[in-house]
C-alpha cells in the first residue's frame, strides 16, 4: 500500500534503555513497509535513543516524556500529540502495557483508525499486589480500584483491536481471549545459545536482574539469603537493578559470611560479566510477569535459574529446564538456592535442557510469525522480503 503511515506508542522508561528493549523495537518494525513516526520510551541515554531511532531510515522518532516524571499539566499536550499522530495514520501499533499505549488506542478507536497491540505484562495484576501490601484499607481500595480499572481497559483495548499478540499464555488466558483475533508468541531469543560454559571456582555469587521492588519478590529474596547466611553458607548476593527497595537492600546485613551488594542498571558489558560469575539467577517474583527476558538471558548461558511459578516463568523453567518454587515462599526459595549451590547431580542436565528449549525461539523465528500475523491484517503493511 503507497504512502502507508503506521504510528508506535510504547511506554514509559525512567532509565535508559536495556538492549532487549532496543530489540523489541526491532522486533516490532522490522518487517513493517516503511513506518514514518516512531514514539519511544523516554531515554536518558542519546545513544541508545540513536540506536532506536536508526532502526529505519524511515522512522522519525518523537520522544514522549516518562509518565511518572511527567507532570499533570504535561499530559494534554502529550494526548494531543499523539491523537495528531493517530488522525494522520492509516494504522497504530502499541505495545502494552504502557500509558501512552493506551492512550494511543483509544484516540485509534475515537478516530476510527484500525490498530493491533502485544501485550507484555500484567500492569492489573500488579495493582493487585500492591493491593495485598497496602497497609491501610484506604490504600487497598486505591489499588483494587487501579487493578479492576487497568483490566477492563485492556480487555476493552483487545477487543477492539484487529490482532492482539500476547507473550505467553498467561497473559493470553487473561487478556487475549477478548480480542476477535490473537496470537500467543513466546519471548525471543537474540543472541546465541552458549555451547558450554565455564564454572568459575570461589566464592559462589547468587545473582538477581530486574526491579528492586516487592513484585519482583526481592523482601523474599532477602529473607531467603538471610536464612541461608544464618546456617553458614557463604556467598555474595548481587542485586543487579533499582527501584523502591534499593535503600532496603542496601541497609540489609546477612549474617556470618555472606554479604549484599547492589550493582544498579548495567549495560550490556557489564550485565554480561555478571552472569558469567554467577552461581545462579534467582528471581522469585511475587505476580506481574510475563515471560522475563532476565530468565532467557540466564538460560542463553547457561546459567541455572530459579525462580517463582507465575506468569509465563513455567513456559521457561518447568518441566526440568531450571527449579520452580511457589511464589512468597521463603523457604521453599532458600531451599532450591541450596540445591544449586550444593552442585546436585541434575544441574547440568536441566542447564542443558534449558538451553536446548531456548534456542527454539530466536529472533528471527519469532519475527517470521508476527510478520505473518500482521500482513494478514493487511498486506501493505508488511515487507515483500518479511516473513
């Protein structure tokens, strides 16, 4: 189709931008006819916005400003852009879930533009922990009325959408079913499956990647390593990330030998180096996940995870691929760490296992499929060479 438009809203990003949210981009235009507006997450980082925005030469890409920092006055002129942006596309494309995304959809369906979305995460469901942690009935009915009002708008958003591309089935199961057409794809792999990996002798490090807040389970996580400090294990857990909780982690002592240290946001380098050291990944999210790009990482190394069974973590680490524990048990968390740290005989096999899985869902492949989905919608929406 000559001279088609397609508009991206994506969400908000009070960090600069880690690589695999350069590769959804990717992902998302890569097999898209020539898109001529790209709206990015807010990037602190001119170099990762560059990488963003070279993506095509056809894009031009609008920075909108992060929803938490921005101020109320602010958002007018920020829906005003974006409805200006949506009148003028024959398309729209929003990855959810994000403000802006919504936004985006909505002003689609007042203009009567058509517009399919994927959905990344369950923004409801963590609503409804924040919910369960409020410590005052006020706040609770606060986040309940967050969480019910959040999951009527994407199901509203999905069944006015023309293609709805859920990343894993339990997102799919919660959401999806509301839309006329779905697609369920799992979360992509990059780079390559390592062919081996190399234990490293010393000192064992327990490594955790991702926000430093109570979905994510690190006051968990904490107890946890608190535990095992207490029955003399020495190990060093890093926490490679940020968020509400960093002061908390950081105040943490563990007893005996073991210790705590907080590594911030790293870049791609740097996160690199530390999975090489690691022991383990451990990420005992408590609710909110879709299919985590931290446990993909890990697995491409062959690094042995443990994590919580929630979201679509089952789909990466079940059936023998890693170690599952239920989510907000401390104990059950302590002890799958101990079972890798002690080197039980079937960690090979599982490391194995999962990296044999993983190299299932490469990049390309997954790219081949929405490509597909999409031109399905319409075929100028996709490249002659795509798919």
């Amino acid at each position: 189709m000559a001279g088609l438009n397609v508009r991206f809203a994506d969400g908000p990003g009070g960090r600069a931008q880690r690589p695999v949210e350069r590769r959804m981009l990717a992902l998302a235009t890569g097999f898209l006819a020539a898109p001529t507006y790209l709206a990015v997450r807010e990037s602190t980082n001119t170099a990762s916005f560059t990488a963003a925005s070279s993506l095509s030469p056809a894009i031009v890409a609008n920075r909108l400003p992060n929803v938490g920092a921005a101020r109320l006055a602010e958002w007018p002129a920020v829906a005003l852009r974006i409805a200006t942006a949506v009148r003028r596309s024959d398309w729209v494309y929003a990855r959810l879930p994000s403000p802006w995304g919504f936004a985006a959809c909505r002003a689609a369906r007042l203009l009567r533009r058509p517009y399919w979305v994927s959905l990344h995460g369950d923004a409801a469901g963590v609503f409804d922990l924040r919910a369960e942690r409020a410590a005052t009935p006020p706040a609770r009915a606060y986040h309940r009325l967050r969480a019910r009002a959040t999951a009527r708008r994407t199901h509203a958003v999905a069944r006015g959408s023309a293609l709805t591309m859920s990343v894993g089935e339990d997102l799919d199961a919660r959401y999806g079913r509301s839309a006329p057409r779905r697609l369920v794809f799992a979360n992509f792999l990059h780079s390559t499956v390592a062919a081996s990996r190399e234990v490293r002798a010393g000192r064992p490090v327990v490594l955790f990647v991702g926000g430093l807040n109570h979905h994510k389970g690190l006051p968990d996580l904490l107890a946890a390593a608190g535990s095992l400090a207490a029955a003399g294990r020495d190990f060093e857990l890093r926490l490679v990330g940020d968020g509400v909780l960093r002061q908390q982690a950081l105040d943490t002592r563990l007893p005996g030998a073991a210790d705590i240290a907080v590594a911030g946001w790293l870049d791609a380098a740097a996160l690199d180096a530390e999975y090489a050291r690691a022991a383990l990944l451990v990420l005992p999210s408590t609710g909110g996940e879709g299919v985590p790009k931290v446990v993909m990482e890990a697995q491409a190394r062959r690094v042995p995870v443990v994590a919580a069974d929630v979201g679509g973590i089952r789909g990466l680490v079940g059936d023998g691929r890693g170690w599952l524990v239920e989510p907000g048990d401390v104990a059950g968390l302590a002890a799958a760490i101990a079972t890798v740290l002690d080197g039980c005989a079937d960690v090979t096999a599982r490391v194995n296992a999962a990296a044999e899985h993983l190299g299932r869902n490469t990049f390309d492949r997954t790219q081949d499929r929405l490509a597909d989905a999409v031109r399905s919608l319409e075929p100028g929406l996709v490249k002659d060479d795509a798919g």
